[in-house]
C-alpha cells in the first residue's frame, strides 16, 4: 500500500495467536475498504509472530509492529502502533473482538458531516459461552447526537472504552493524547482525556464494536476486568482514578463533571469489587479496605448522596472495619436482601447490624430509616433467607435447611406459612413449607425440592434458575405475600439429581455476587444434542418436540 488511507486499525495482540485471525477478518472485512490495519504484538512468546506474519502476506493493507519487550498492559502496544499510523483517522481493537462490517463506514460518515475530534458508536456485548448478545450502556446510545464537550453530558464517563470511537489523529496529536503504559484501566484516563478536550464528537445509535465476554473467567485467564481477585487490580483502578481527578481538576471543569466522575467510581467500579467481597477472604477485604478507603474520603457528598443505600452500607461497615459484616452485606446488593439484625438508636434512627456506628461517617452510611423497614408495604420487607443446609436426598430430592432473619419483626411470632419456587421454561413448581419462630427475628425450616416434579416443554429445557422463597404474613385467608431470593452456602459440594424425562440437575451455589442457590437444567438424550447450547431456531425446537413425543 503507498496511498495515504483513510483509517487506520489498530489491533493490539499479547500472546493470542488463535482468535487474532478472527478480529483482522473483521477489519478485512470492512465496507468501507481504504483502510491500514496495524498489528501491534506486545511481545507475545506463542505463535502470535507467525499467524501475524501470515495475515500481513495475505493483505497488502496489514502490517506488524512487534514491541522489544513485554509491557504488560494494552497502553504501549497502542501509543507504539498510533506514532506510526498513516491515516488520517485512528481505530483501536483488541485482539479478542471485531468490528461489525459497517463500524469505518459509519463512524466516516459522521466525521465527514461534521468537523468532529472523534466519533463514538455503540457496543455489542458476546458472551463466548453462550452466544448471547446485549448492549453495552444502551441507554448512552438511544439517540444520535453532537456533543460539544464532556461538560454537555457528563453522564459518558460511564462509557470509557476507547475502542468504539473513531479518533481524528490530529486531534490526538495536538494535545498529545495518548494513554498512560504500565498500568491496567488505561483506557478510563484517556477517554476521559479525550471527552474532555475535544470541541465535538457524535454519538452513534449504531454498533460499531463488537466486544466478547467470558462471564466469570478461571483466574489465570481472566481478562483485566476480571482480575479483580488481585490488589494490584484495585490498586491500577484507584491510580486511574486519580489521575483523572487530576486531570479534571487542571482542566477546571465544572463540579457537576467532577461529581459524575465520583458517582460512576461509587457505583460502577467501586460496585464491582464490592459484589465479589463474600468471595474474597477476611485478609483480603481488609487490604482492600485500606487501598480503597483513603481514596473515598476525597469523593463528593453529592456523589455519595446517589449511591443506593444497599451499596451504601457495605462502604459504611469497611469504614468501621466491620469487614465480616462487609462480606453479608454483599451479597444482597440489588437483591432486596436485609440485614440479620438491626439497632435503633435514642433518636430513632434505624441501623444496619447489631451495634451502632461509631462514627458519624458510619451513621451516614449504615443509616436504614429511610427504608422503613417495619412500616413499608408488606411485599416489599427485608427479610434475609439463608440456606444452612443442603443435602442429595433420597428418590433424586434435594433437602434444604432454611433460616429467615425478620429484623423488622414483620412476621408472627408464630409458625409461618412459605413456598419454594422455582420455575424452569417459565413453568412454576412450588413446593410448601413451614418456618417455625427459633429466636427474636429467626424463623427456621426445612424443606424438600424434587426438580423431577417440574413440567417441562416437550421439546425440553436448558438452562438456569434460582429458586425463590415466599413468606406470608400471617394473616387471615392468605395474607400478603413477600417473595425473596435463597442465598446458598458458598463451600457447599455442587451435586446432580435427576430431572424429568432424560435431565439431569446439577445443585450448586451461584459463584458470585448474591451466591444464590442455583439449579441448572441440562437435557439428555437426542433432545438434548438437538438442543445444543441453548435452543434457539424454531425448526430445531420443533425437531425436538417430535423427537420427545415419540418417547
């Protein structure tokens, strides 16, 4: 190639020598043809080097970078790629996605109707183990529009990727933009850069980038998003974090830009590790409470205002050093999941736990009374059920213990009528039990689930569910329902039992964030190699279904 292009791809690759061919197809594939591909290799030590010298002689548009050494990170294998690039325009793409046919196309066009520093499209999320498709912050991208600074819509510093806009290099170079190296998160300082000095950029209903996810990834192959396990991990975010702050504060922005970046670390970035703290063991959470917390003392009252007071309340026992009632608290973020206990102080105010705060941060944070817990409507109570036990019975059952804290007192105190549900293919299976008063605010009982008793399509399921517990309140005729979620031990031994028809039903906790008790459906027989994965064409469910009638 030796005419200027008009974009050029940046494809940063470490050690990915089997899905690099699948994300320079993508860019191969383009609509829009007058492109330079850039292969960036961070030194990679498998068959990378190979595969990329193979791509770059099947296309005159690709060509290899190779860095000296390891950096480690994705900043250096893009800053060393963006000082050589030839076009005018600038993509960036991770070895491990695509892009749709259309993303140069679309995002040139915006670039061509207006004098824009960048354009930005919407991302399509891949889970690798399913297949399945879901928008990345949809809500950012509903409508087309010019955005003249980050000042207009400061809400877009929750989409920080770097890889779904489409950069004029200019721009770039004239505020010597380029993302920080040695450090993870890299992209969160130099989008947030980027949104803040450009004079315009447009946003794209339009899916421009295609990015795969493998939910709940083993460890040592885990993307960077998912090494939260690692403190250096918490560490990078929190040094990210900062620097943007910095970066802000140079820039003078107004304080509502400053508080929306201190409202998306509370509740995206600070949300994530916290939903892994039941995970993570006692040593661990304190470290992290020690990394994290000096940085929280400089975010916004206004921002911590926002947060949700689920999430608020795991910020306020780290603060006290409550780190075991930390790890509880997780687990019911976003889950309608109450406390085992609560105390109410002289002035009335209600607290989660069993002791009052100690500080007036703490009081802040822990602070329930705006939940009236004991006055709300009934279907919408804390109450908190904990499985203490669960067994492989007998005749393909599965027994359960169960203990509900009611630290409301909202129910009698006497023998409380409840339901199990569970609902594979949408076809509810309920199963009825008793729990009996066994302390002020505990109610405990037991009961025994026979997933061979769930109806199932003919065609049959696959899948997963989560089984529910119903409470009533006692009352006359029924009384009024309250339906919560079952948190599941997190050490006890997954085991299988039999379903109906051919399934099997494998019993196991969820792994993650809530730890639910969790039951999944998998088909046996021709029915379930027809189903596949997951059943998804109308003439493979039909296939199926004739294939279960003649059984």
């Amino acid at each position: 190639m030796t005419a200027q292009p008009d974009v050029t791809v940046v494809v940063i690759v470490h050690d990915d020598a089997e899905r690099l061919p699948r994300a320079v197809a993508s860019v191969r594939a383009q609509t829009h043809r007058d492109i330079e591909i850039v292969i960036s290799d961070d030194h990679s030590t498998d068959a990378t080097p190979r595969v990329a010298a193979e791509l770059a002689a099947q296309d005159d548009r690709v060509r290899v970078l190779r860095l000296e050494r390891n950096s480690g990170g994705c900043g250096a294998p893009r800053n060393r790629a963006l000082e050589t690039a030839r076009a005018p325009f600038l993509m960036f793409l991770d070895s491990d996605d695509e892009l749709p046919p259309r993303a140069c196309e679309l995002l040139l066009a915006a670039h061509a109707g207006a004098d824009l520093d960048f354009a930005m499209g919407a991302v399509e999320r891949v889970r690798t183990d399913t297949g399945d498709v879901s928008p990345w912050m949809a809500h950012l991208f509903t409508r087309r529009r010019t955005v003249r600074g980050l000042r207009d819509e400061p809400r877009l510093l929750f989409e920080p990727l770097s890889t779904n806009k489409m950069y004029r290099k200019e721009f770039l170079d004239r505020h010597g933009l380029r993302f920080p190296e040695g450090l993870h998160y890299e992209d969160q300082l130099f989008t947030a850069q980027a949104y803040t000095l450009a004079r315009a950029f447009t946003v794209l209903t339009e899916p421009v980038y295609r990015w795969y996810i493998a939910p709940h990834a083993a460890a040592d192959a885990a993307t960077i998003s998912n090494r939260r396990h690692l403190i250096s991990n918490v560490r990078d975010r929190i040094t990210v974090a900062r620097l943007i702050d910095e970066f802000l504060a140079a820039q003078e922005v107004p304080d509502a830009v400053r508080e929306e970046k201190d409202h998306k670390f509370l509740s995206h970035d600070l949300r994530l590790y916290a939903g892994d703290l039941p995970y993570r063991e006692p040593a661990w959470v304190e470290e992290f409470a020690a990394e994290v917390l000096p940085y929280l003392e400089g975010l916004s009252d206004a921002a911590f205002g926002r947060m949700r007071r689920d999430e608020r309340v795991v910020v306020g026992l780290l603060r006290e050093g409550r780190y075991e009632e930390a790890r509880l608290a997780a687990r019911g973020l976003g889950k309608g999941v109450g406390p085992r206990r609560t105390v109410t102080d002289a002035r009335g105010r209600t607290y989660w736990g069993a002791e009052p705060p100690r500080t007036e941060a703490g009081r802040a944070d822990l602070d329930l009374t705006e939940l009236d817990l004991a006055g709300c409507p009934f279907a919408f109570a804390r109450f908190r059920h904990e499985i203490t036990r669960v067994a492989h019975g007998e005749d393909g059952t599965v027994e359960l213990a169960v203990r509900t804290y009611d630290p409301a007192r909202r129910l009698p105190l006497a023998p409380v009528p409840a339901r199990l549900h569970v609902s594979p293919a949408g076809r509810r299976l309920t199963v009825p039990l008793r729990l009996d008063p066994a302390g002020r605010g505990v109610f405990e009982g037991a009961v025994r689930l026979r997933p061979a008793d769930a109806t199932l399509p003919p065609h049959g399921f696959r899948g997963v569910r989560h089984p529910v517990l119903e409470v009533t309140d006692g009352r006359p005729g029924g009384g009024a329902g309250n339906t919560g979620v079952l948190l599941a031990p997190l050490d006890f031994t997954p085991f299988e039992v039999a379903g109906a028809g051919r399934h099997r039903v494998l019993v196991e906790p969820e792994g993650r964030e809530t730890g639910r008790l969790q039951l999944c459906w998998r088909p046996g027989g021709v029915v379930g190699r027809l189903l596949g994965p997951v059943v998804r064409k109308g003439p493979v469910r039909r296939a199926a279904r004739a294939l279960a009638g003649t059984r």
